[in-house]
C-alpha cells in the first residue's frame, strides 16, 4: 500500500514575506515612477531661456522647487529655486500664468488605488491561495488552518499491499481477522442473514507482535482504504481539539466506506475515566467523542475500527462493551513454529547460504518478538557485509541473535584473567546446576565474551518447547539455577562478586511470584497477595495486603531462594571436579556450545 504523499507545506511567514515584498516594490518603484511620468528635471539656465523665450504657460513656485508647464501645458517640467529677485516680474512680463494647480503628483484616485487598494487585493489574492492550499491539505497541522482535523494517513488501496502472508504465525489472530476481509467483500451475505459485524476488533498484545502489520493486512486483503492514526496524534493542547479531530476522521471514513480505520496505541486516549478532579479535560472529551462515534453508525455501513494496544487493562469498560471494540484479538509472542515462520518470511528479503538452519535459529531466539527476529535477520545480513560476504550464513544468523539479546561484542579485552575465570566459573555454574537437577543439556551456548550490554558473559538456555504449566518444583530449580553461579564463585573462590545482580533480581521476582500469586508458600494458601498490571509490558506487580503480611512474605521468599541457593552449592561442590574442568575449558575457548559441555559432562 502507498501512503499518499502530502504536498510539501510552506510556512505562513513565507508568504507574508512575499506579500510585504511586493508591498514594498510597488511603493519604492512604481508609484514614484507613476508619479513622475511627466516631469522633466531641468536646469534654471533652460527654465531662464524658457521664460525669456514665452515658452512658460503656468508655473507654481514653491520653497524647494519650481514646477512649471510650457506653453501647450502638455509637458511638465520642474527646477531647483536659485535666489533671483526679479523672478516673478520676469515670468510675469513674458505672459507666463500663476497657478498654484500644476500638480506634479499624479492624480489623488490613482494615489489612492496604488497605495492602498492594491496591497489590499494583493494580500487578499495570496490570502486566498493560502487558504485554498491548507483546505486541500485536509488539515495540515498548521496551527490557525488545521485545528481539529484527523491528520489521518490514508493507505490507499494497491497491488504491494501488506497480505496475510506477509505476517507469518498468529494463525488464530489471521482467522479471526479473515472473516472481517471476507466481510468487506461481500457485505450482501451478512446482511441477508441479518448478521452485523464488530463494528470494533482490539489487537492486544506485547510490542512488536505485529499487531500494526496485521491491520494492514486486512486492509491489503480487503482492498479497501485504509485510515491510520495513532492514539497520541489525537490529544492536543486545547479542549475539544482531539474530539473534533474524532469526528473529522469519522466523516472521512464514511465517506470512504468500505473501509478500514486503523487507531494504533489506542491507550492513549481510551484510559479509563478516573473520578479524580482536575483530570485530562482533553483526553476525556476525546474518549467521549470516540464512544459517541462509535454508537452513531450502524453495524453495517462499512467502517470497520482496527485499534492495537499493549495495555487492554488500562481502557475504560465503556470503550470494551460489546457494541464498540467488542471483539479481542489477541497477538501473543510468537512460539517456536511461528518463530521460524517470521524467520522465513524475512529472510526472503536477505541472501542467504542454502545450508541455514530455521528451526535452530528460531530455539535459539526463543522469547524473541516478531519485530526482534526481523532485526535479527537484518543484523545478520548487515554482519555479512561487514565481513565482506554477498550472503549471509548460519553464523551470522547465531551472532546477531546475541547481538540482539546482549549486544555488540566488546572488542579490546578488558577483563583481567582473574576476572575472566571467575565469569568462567559463575556461567558454568549456572549451566552444571541446571544440567543436574533435569539429567538435560541445560543450554544452547555459554559465552565469556563481554557484550555492549554489560554481561561479561551469558548462557543461552534451551528453549524447552511450548510450555504452559510449570511445577513448583520446575519453579524451584530453577531459582536453584539463578543462584549457581554465585553459588560456583563460593565453592572456588570463598568470596563473592557484584556479577550476580541479575540473577538475584531474577530468583527473587521467581520466588515473590510463588509466594504472592501461584499460591506456592506455607502460609498463605490459595491467596494472591499482589496484582500484575500491564501484562504486555513487563508485567509490573502491585502488592495488596497488610504490612505484616508483606513481612511474612519476604520471610518466606528469603526463605525459599536460601534453600535453593544451598541446593545449588550443595550440587556444585559433590560435582566439584566436572566444575573445574568445565571452567577451564570455557576459560580457555570463551564459548562452548551445549554439546560440548554435556560431552565434558558425561565423559
Ligand atoms: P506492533 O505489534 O508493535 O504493532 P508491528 O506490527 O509494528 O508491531 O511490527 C513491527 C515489525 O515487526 C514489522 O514491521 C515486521 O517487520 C515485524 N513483525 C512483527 N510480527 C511479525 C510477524 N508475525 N510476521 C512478520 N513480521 C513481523
């Protein structure tokens, strides 16, 4: 699909610039040589010989200047006063008449129309050509022209359109998607049964889904036009601007339908209405202005509101009732399958080598969003370029994933050997502690090279598959996990080091999630303790209970990572010799692979 391009804007000042200019000309240059058309600057000599001659019909003699016209008062001429006493007998005796009316101005009706008149028409002519070009502009964001109009991007439709197959997974979401495309084809076979359609369909779910991508989608599918606006785009500085903006974009689409409106981030004006006095004016007049439009047309004349958001908890009931979005698609992250299908469809964009591998690239990326794994398959073809290759490799394709998870490779060792044993020593904890609590090979890759991200060093885990439940004993071991490598430097080192910051982050929310929410601890039973908001985004948690309860909540989560903790340095020192070796090779090699440590493992 194209994006009409709007014409390039000139500032107001611009033309204003232009209209003083003109302005200006016409003042300095030709109403002077308007007025001047007909007199002639002459010396005295010839004004003297003139009057000797009777050649004088009127004159008018003032303080600066003599204005005078020969005898057929055709021509007028004009001379500097010189000090001559006998001016006036003289011009007197040779027949010349005073007149104070030889005007040297020209006429007062054209002074006027200059000076006046013109420059009014003037302005009022680019005023005009102003406006027409803001008004075609459908309401360029210029302040005094564009106030309340949608500013929407208008797709139209075409051939390069974004299709279904350009978004690879979210099957359940393409299904759901599909009968709105097969809606907006043949509308007759809905109404006939008397079936309407959800006049609203909210995309939920984490950044980079393809929530916007799917939108396209049904537009590119259905080919009809497709009006895209962003949630922010709509809340402005003045009450009632976004409300009108609402409206404007309604009326477009309806003139347009079918077709489809597109409202990304729709959380920004759609948050729930809070009784709080003083609250956003603004963004409620436009929330308002929204549910009015969306009660006012009917089910099926053809507008069909797509709208995205990652934060479905924070929307206000009134904008979720069946009626206006009332259909949810949810866009989850992609799973193993629909990873390697987004791979797929990107790498067709990139030359790759025949011998790469998709599925291990897609277990490796596991976690990755659909906007990651594209920014992966670029990075790997960038990788290539850099290197001097005309296609990228396998090899590229695993490095940026880590480039992507970590971060550039920092070049210049900084690490001292000392150092550098000690992350040898925590990473192969981590992986030993994991690799005997399941009797599996716990990862895909460590690696002590530092990262531009600040790890100095990492262990890629196996992706284990689609899982949905976890046991309070996965749950456990894998606290155990977090905790071996600080557990490692223990053992061997007897003294420890800030390189565990992140996995005490890690094993604490772990254990508080037991605790507070999967009702896994001694004491609470089945009571949740905290609330996760913002599911997509991180999923902040907000604790609800008594401040005695919240202590014997943290009790029992240092209680559970302690034992964990033990249960890591316990495994790690009966395995105390695999732990040495193991670390020594990684020390030496900076990156194993999975298969290489269950080998040393089990040998
Ligand atoms: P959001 O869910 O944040 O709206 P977008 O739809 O804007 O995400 O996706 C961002 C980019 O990520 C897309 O331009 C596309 O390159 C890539 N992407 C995300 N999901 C998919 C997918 N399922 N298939 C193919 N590409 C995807």
């Amino acid at each position: 699909m194209q994006e009409v391009k709007q014409p390039n804007k000139k500032p107001f000042i611009f033309y204003y610039m232009i209209a003083l200019l003109v302005i200006f000309l016409i003042n300095s240059l030709l109403v002077p040589k308007l007025a001047q058309r007909a007199v002639k600057e002459v010396d005295y000599g010839t004004f003297m010989e003139m009057t000797y001659n009777g050649e004088i019909g009127y004159v008018q003699i003032e303080d600066n200047q003599i204005v005078f016209t020969g005898k057929d008062e055709k021509n007028i001429y004009k001379t500097g006063p010189v000090y001559d006493p006998e001016l006036t007998e003289r011009l007197y005796e040779n027949g010349a008449k005073f007149s104070g009316e030889i005007v040297e101005e020209m006429s007062p009706l054209l002074s006027i129309f200059l000076s006046w008149l013109l420059p009014m028409f003037i302005f009022i002519v680019l005023g005009q050509l102003m406006y027409r070009q803001m008004a075609k502009k459908a309401g360029g964001n210029s302040m005094m022209f564009g106030m309340g109009k949608s500013n929407a991007k208008v797709y139209v439709k075409s051939s390069d359109g974004i299709k279904f197959t350009d978004v690879a997974g979210e099957d359940e979401a393409k299904e759901n998607l599909t009968e709105i495309v097969d809606y907006l084809h043949n509308p007759d076979k809905y109404r006939e049964i008397g079936a309407s359609m959800p006049k609203g369909i909210l995309l939920v779910g984490p950044p980079g889904t393809g929530k916007t991508m799917l939108a396209k989608a049904v537009a590119g599918e259905a080919n009809v036009p497709f009006f895209s606006m962003s949630g922010s785009e709509f809340v402005e500085m003045f009450v009632g601007m976004g409300a009108s903006k609402v409206r404007d974009l309604f009326s477009q689409a309806k003139e347009k339908a079918p077709c489809i409106v597109f409202i990304d981030e729709i959380d920004a004006i759609g948050k729930k209405r809070d009784g709080q006095l003083g609250g956003n004016d603004e963004r409620e007049q436009t929330l308002n202005q929204l549910l009015t439009e969306m009660d006012g047309f009917e089910g099926n004349n053809g507008v069909i509101i797509l709208a995205a958001t990652n934060r479905p908890e924070s929307l206000d009931p009134a904008l979720l009732r069946p009626g206006r979005f009332d259909r949810r698609v949810p866009v989850e992250l992609p799973d193993l399958k629909g990873r390697e299908e987004i791979l797929k469809v990107h790498a067709k964009k990139i030359k790759l080598y025949e011998d790469v591998d998709f599925g291990k690239i897609a277990k490796m990326a596991s976690g990755a969003s659909g906007a990651e794994l594209a920014n992966i398959v670029n990075e790997a073809a960038l990788r290539a370029v850099r290197d001097g290759r005309n296609a990228a490799t396998q090899a590229d394709l695993e490095e940026s994933i880590e480039v992507v998870i970590a971060g550039y490779q920092k070049k210049n060792a900084i690490l001292t050997d000392k150092e550098k044993l000690i992350v040898a020593y925590h990473e192969i904890g981590h992986a030993l502690v994991a690799a005997k609590q399941t009797d599996s090979a716990p990862v895909q890759k460590i690696t002590i090279v530092p990262r531009t991200s600040g790890a100095l060093g990492y262990t890629m885990q196996v992706d284990e598959g689609n899982h949905y439940l976890m046991t309070k004993e996965e749950i456990e071991n894998k606290i155990a996990t977090f905790t071996g490598g600080r557990a490692a430097e223990e053992v061997v080192f007897g003294s420890v080091t800030t390189g565990a910051s992140n996995d005490i982050e890690q094993a604490t929310k772990l254990a508080r999630a037991m605790v507070t929410r999967y009702g896994m601890s001694k004491d609470f039973d089945m009571v949740a303790m905290e609330t996760v908001s913002n599911q997509y985004l991180g999923g902040d948690t907000s604790l609800c209970c008594s401040a005695e309860t919240q202590t014997a909540i943290d009790r029992e989560v240092v209680e559970l990572v302690k034992k964990q903790h033990e249960k890591a340095g316990q495994i790690l020192l009966e395995n105390r010799a695999k732990l040495d070796e193991l670390s020594q090779y990684l020390y030496e090699k900076e990156t194993i692979t999975g298969e290489e440590f269950m080998n040393i493992l089990n040998a």
